[in-house]
C-alpha cells in the first residue's frame, strides 16, 4: 500500500497521541478498579461488624450456658442472653444476608442457627453436661470465625491490612470468652480438673496474647496503644491471677472463687478488647474514605491531565506536519527532473531553506556532482577492464583442461585403494571371529577346569564320608554283639523272675492253707469261750474269775479271726499281683526273644554293608586316580588355550593397526579426490565468471556511456 509522507507524518503524529490516550484511560481504569476494591472492602467491613457483633453475644450465651448447667448461673440470667442474642441477630440480619458474605458463609451461618436452637433445647432439658454444651458453643464459634476469615479476605492491598487486624482482635476476643467460660464454669464445680480442660485453658489464654501482639501493631500507634490499655487493665490482671491459681490448684480443686462473679469481672475483659476491635474498625473506616478521595481526585486530575495534552499535542502536530510536507514536496519534484530519462547529472536543485530538508538538497546537489566525476572514470575503468577479462577466459579454459586429467588419475588411484581396504576389513573380521572363538574356548576350557576340580573335590569328600561310614558300621558291628549278648542276659534275667514270681504264687497258696488253718482254730477257740462263759454263768459267784478268763479268750478269738480275714485279703491281692506280673513277665520274655532275633537280622545287614562299604572305598580310590589325571590334561589344555588367546589377540591388535592404515590412506585419497574435485569445479566457475564478467562489464559499458558528464 503506498502512503505519501504526509500520511506517513500524521500516522507518527497519531499513533503517540493515541498511546497516550490509551496509557491514561489505562491508568484511570486501573484507579478505578482500586476504587472498587477500596468499597468492596468497604461493604465486607460492615458485614464483619455485624458479624462480630452477633459472634460477642454467641460468646456470651456460651459462657452463661456453661455456667448454667454447672449450677452457677439463675435460668433467668441465660434467657435474657438468649433474647439479647436475637435481637442482635435481627439488626444486623440485613448485613448477614447481602452480597458481601458468599453462599457459603451465608449457608454457614443459617446452620449455626438451626444447631443453635436444637442446643438450646437440650441445655433447657439439661440433656447435656456443661463441658459437651461448652465444645459444641465452640464449634458454632468456630464455623462464625471462619467466616468473617473468608469475609475479610478483600481484593483491594491497602484495606487487607486493617481487616486483618480486625480478625486477628476478632480471635483474641474469642480466646478470652472461652477462658471467661472455662474458668467460670470450673470456679462454679470447684472441681479438680483433668488433663484436657487445663489444656484448653493454656491454650485459650496464649492466644489472647498471641492475637493481641501482632507485627503490625508497631506501625499502627493508635491500636499498639489501645492493646498496651488492655493489658493495663484491671480485669487482665485478675483474670491471670485466676488462671494462675487454677493452674496451680489443678489436681486438688478448692479455687475459692465465685463462678458467676468472675463471669462478670472477665465480661470487663471482653468488652476492653471488643473497644480495641472498634478503633480497628474505625480506622479501617477512615483508610477506606481517605482511599476513596484520593482515587477519586486521581481520575479526575488524570483525566483533565491526558485530555489535554492530547488537544496541545495534536494541535502542533499539524501545524509542523503541514511545513514539513510541503517542503518535502518541492524536493521530490527537483529530484524527479533530475533522474528524468537523459539522466543528466550537470544540473541541480533550486535550495532555499537552512533545516534539515534545506540540508538534504544541498547534499543532493554535492553528491549529484561527486557522481559526475566517479561516472567519468567508470567508464574509462570498464573499457580496460573488458579487454582483461578477455585474456583470462583463455587461461581459464586451458586450467581446466588439466584438473580434469589430475581428477580421472585420482579416481582411478581412490577405486584400487577402496579395494585394498574392503580386502583388509574382511580379514580384520575374520580374525577378530577367530579371536573371539579362541576366547570363548578358553572359558570353556575354565569352566571345564573349574568343574573338574569341584568334581574332584566332591569325590574326595564322598571317598572320605564312605570311609567314615565304614569305620562307623564296623564300630556299629561291635555294638551289636554287644547288645546281643546284653540282650542275651536279659532274656535269661526275666526267665529267672518268671521262676521266682511263679514259685511266689505257689507259696502264697500254702499261706492261704495256713491262714485257713488259723480261721479254723479263732473259730474253735471262740466256741469254747463261748461253752466256758455258759459254765461261768451256771456256776455264778464262784465261776466269775473262770468268766473273765473265758471272755478274754473269747476276745483273743475274735481278734485272730479278724487277723485271719486281713491276711486272706491281703493274699488274694498278692496272688491277683503276682498273676499279673506272671503274665507281664512272659509277655516281657516273649519280646526280649523278638529283640535278640531283630539283633540278629541287623548284625548281618551291618555285615553286608560293610563288604558293600569297603567295595565303594576301592571303586572311589580309583576315580581319584582317574580324577588326578583329568586334572593334569585339563591343566595342559588350559595352558595351550591360553597361549592361543595371547596369540590371536596379537594378530587382531596388528589387523586392527592395518585396519586402521587402511582407513587413512582411503580417507586421504577421498580427500584428494575431493580436492581435485573442488578444483576442477572451480576452474569451471572461474571460466564460467569470466564468461558473465565480460558480458556484464559488456553492459556495464553501454549502461555508463547513458550518463551525461
């Protein structure tokens, strides 16, 4: 597309103009999206103040529960928390619902309701003990915290800052109304505590110091003050008192403090730190409206600004373009004649001006004459130069008669030598497999060693174990005759008791004819007391010494009688023994005879194995012998292998230095060949150059000869 210089001009003129616009608008927009943010911010404020105030009577009502079921707290006390909490709600409501909480914080928050009231049922029924009721507070505080988290977290830098620090004082606040709750609530049982509670209590009062202090406090002279008022202040010394003497107490209980009294004095402490969360906000309140001004004032005076300077600078523009163009017309139009047809470099152009376009003619007019004269000697140059050029084609034409007689030598010289090479590889190759089939009989060959010698070995080994066994069935042989002739005794010793137990049985029968002889006699001898106590009584006084004797004897008779039936037990039990020793006794030489003959069989199996034993030695002695032989062919075999694989690594280490003698001559005669082929294509070009030399310096001839000088 062709653009006169004017179009071109005011294209340079616009393009700044129209950057500049854009760059401001850029800038404006950007404020202005600041200043969106700065009353985003602002809106997401409101809804932290409303939220925080509705999480301080949630803080409340926990702490009054809490002390409720712990018995310190009146019911009446509690329902007036409960009622201030919704009335809070329900001012604030409208903030809870706009757009400045997510859906999700705005669902939040309608869950904690619904579990608030399902809470509040139970704690009424006294359902639930005060710690339970106390975690599940904690919870609904958790999940409001959470959300003024997300809500504080704005798009606008300058106001993350102050809404931070509202959240950081939001949780020292929370911190302090769980250790107003807990510490009441056990002032109120007067209990020891268990591992947990006190737990929860470091942990709650830490985090009041932890939020208070924050870094950015020591840029922030107005909150780090209100902090400092906090700490100062009455109800922070006491309530670490408190904590301390709890802490102290911890294992015994006895506190001596009222639970419901020290609600009220840690309330103090919560409302200081809720006038600490004020100046927060409303310090936050004045960045936001400082913010606003100053983003305000900025796009207005940006605006004006960039308006313009667009309107001056476009203004000039025009006018410098408009000169600019018309002097540069008159200069063309002069340089148009000039280079007309004739090509007449004698005449000039008419300049006037002194700036730069002024400049530009008279340097036209000095280069103009500078050509004149370089056009002059042009053309004496050319004429000498075509005669030239004309002696050179013939000497070029008989330089490549004589490289293409060098290349067909070459050529011939380079087939010879690629034949020599194709002749040395395939050696090298064939000497190379040789080598490598050497090298792997040789690790045959060391294989084959290596297993003829653990062969050996093992044999050896087996020779040595059968000699072993040998030695162990003859010492066995002579532990059997041994046992045969124990064996032998035993026999004869249960034979002998099988004897004297039967001759035992035989004895006891003549004790029992001696103990029946015995009976007899009691039986006899208590009748005649009998008789003599009759005779004793018929003759009366004078028969009462002859009474007493019979009643003795009669006595003595009863005692032998009973004596007599013991013994008659006793040797049944004995014969009823002895039969079974009788029997277990020929049992026990029936087995012993079993024994020696099982004896018997074993001393000739162990002499057979003996014979076979001392046969396998002599076999194994032999296949040493055979094996020490092995050994020594091996060895020599090993040896011969070597020497082969030394010898082919020597005729592949000199086929490799062939190889590679081989390689450079064929590489140097590819180089020559390409040499002579780089000459004789350049010997081609040259006379083909001075062909076109001379045809151009032919027509650079006529070209220059157009010129009027």
């Amino acid at each position: 597309m062709f653009l006169t210089i004017r179009r071109k001009l005011l294209i340079l003129t616009v393009l700044p103009l129209l950057l500049s616009a854009a760059l401001g608008a850029m800038f404006v927009f950007r404020s202005y999206s600041s200043l969106s943010g700065i009353r985003d911010a602002e809106t997401r404020l409101a809804a932290m103040s409303a939220l925080s105030a509705v999480l301080n009577e949630l803080q409340a009502e926990r702490g009054i529960s809490s002390l409720y079921l712990s018995g310190g707290a009146l019911p009446v006390l509690l329902q007036a928390q409960r009622t201030r909490f919704d009335e809070v709600y329900a001012l604030n409501e409208a903030f809870l619902t706009s757009v400045a909480l997510s859906e999700t914080d705005r669902a939040a928050l309608a869950s904690v309701l619904d579990l608030l009231g399902q809470l509040r049922l139970r704690i009424d029924g006294r359902e639930i003990l005060a710690s339970t009721a106390f975690n599940e507070y904690n919870q609904l505080v958790r999940s409001a915290l959470d959300s003024l988290y997300r809500t504080s977290d704005s798009a606008s830098p300058e106001m993350h800052n102050s809404l931070f620090n509202f959240v950081l004082f939001e949780e020292a606040k929370e911190a302090a109304g769980r250790t107003r709750g807990l510490l009441s609530s056990l002032f109120a049982l007067d209990q020891p505590l268990q591992e947990s509670e006190v737990l929860d209590l470091i942990d709650a009062s830490v985090s009041i110091g932890l939020n208070l202090e924050s870094k950015g406090l020591a840029m922030n002279p107005d909150l780090a003050a209100a902090v400092r008022t906090v700490q100062a202040s009455d109800s922070w010394r006491l309530l670490n008192e408190a904590l301390l003497q709890v802490l102290a107490k911890s294992d015994e209980g006895g506190f001596g403090w009222n639970g419901a009294a020290f609600f009220s004095t840690a309330t103090g402490l919560v409302d200081e730190i809720r006038a600490v969360i004020e100046v927060a906000r409303l310090q936050a309140v004045a960045l936001s409206d400082l913010y606003t001004r100053e983003y305000f004032n900025l796009i207005l005076i940006t605006g004006i600004l960039v308006g313009g300077a667009v309107l001056i600078l476009g203004t000039m523009a025009l006018l410098l373009m408009t000169n600019i163009s018309l002097n540069i017309s008159k200069l063309s139009r002069g340089m148009k004649e000039i280079s007309g047809a004739d090509a007449d470099l004698t005449r000039s152009l008419d300049v006037k001006g002194r700036d730069e376009i002024g400049q530009l003619g008279a340097d036209f007019n000095s280069f103009t004459a500078r050509l004149r004269g370089l056009i002059n000697n042009i053309k004496g140059e050319v004429h000498a130069l075509e005669k030239g050029i004309i002696d050179l084609s013939a000497n070029t034409d008989e330089t490549a008669s004589a490289v293409r007689q060098i290349t067909a030598n070459i050529e011939s010289l380079k087939l010879q030598t690629i034949n020599q090479s194709s002749s040395v590889t395939e050696s090298s190759a064939t000497v190379e497999q040789i080598a490598k089939n050497i090298e792997r009989l040789y690790q045959l060959i060391e294989k084959q060693s290596e297993g003829v010698a653990t062969s050996s070995s093992s044999i050896e080994e087996m020779v040595a174990n059968i000699q072993s066994v040998t030695a162990n069935i003859e010492r066995m042989g002579t532990y059997y005759e041994a046992l045969l002739g124990k064996s032998t005794t035993g026999r004869e010793a249960i034979a002998t008791v099988v004897r004297q137990v039967r001759e035992i049985d035989q004895q006891s029968e003549s004790l029992q004819e001696a103990n029946s002889l015995i009976a007899g006699i009691a039986a006899q001898t208590n009748l005649l007391a009998m008789n003599a106590a009759i005779e004793a009584a018929h003759a009366g006084e004078a028969g009462s010494g002859f009474a007493v004797v019979a009643d003795e004897i009669r006595k003595l008779a009863e005692n032998a009688a009973l004596q007599s039936k013991t013994i008659t037990q006793n040797i049944r039990a004995t014969k009823t023994v002895v039969a079974a020793v009788v029997t277990s006794s020929g049992a026990a030489e029936r087995t012993f005879e079993e024994i020696v003959e099982q004896i018997r069989i074993l001393s000739r199996l162990e002499e057979e194995i003996k014979y076979a034993m001392l046969e396998q030695s002599s076999g194994s002695s032999q296949i040493l012998d055979s094996l020490a032989s092995i050994n020594d062919i091996t060895f020599d075999v090993r040896t011969a292998a070597q020497e082969m694989k030394d010898g082919s690594i020597t005729v592949l280490t000199e086929m490799h230095r062939l190889l590679q003698l081989a390689t450079e001559l064929e590489n140097g005669m590819n180089e020559m060949a390409a040499g002579t082929d780089e000459i004789r294509r350049a010997a081609n070009d040259s006379n083909d150059l001075g062909i076109g030399a001379a045809r151009n310096v032919k027509h650079l001839a006529e070209e220059t000869d157009q010129f009027r000088t």
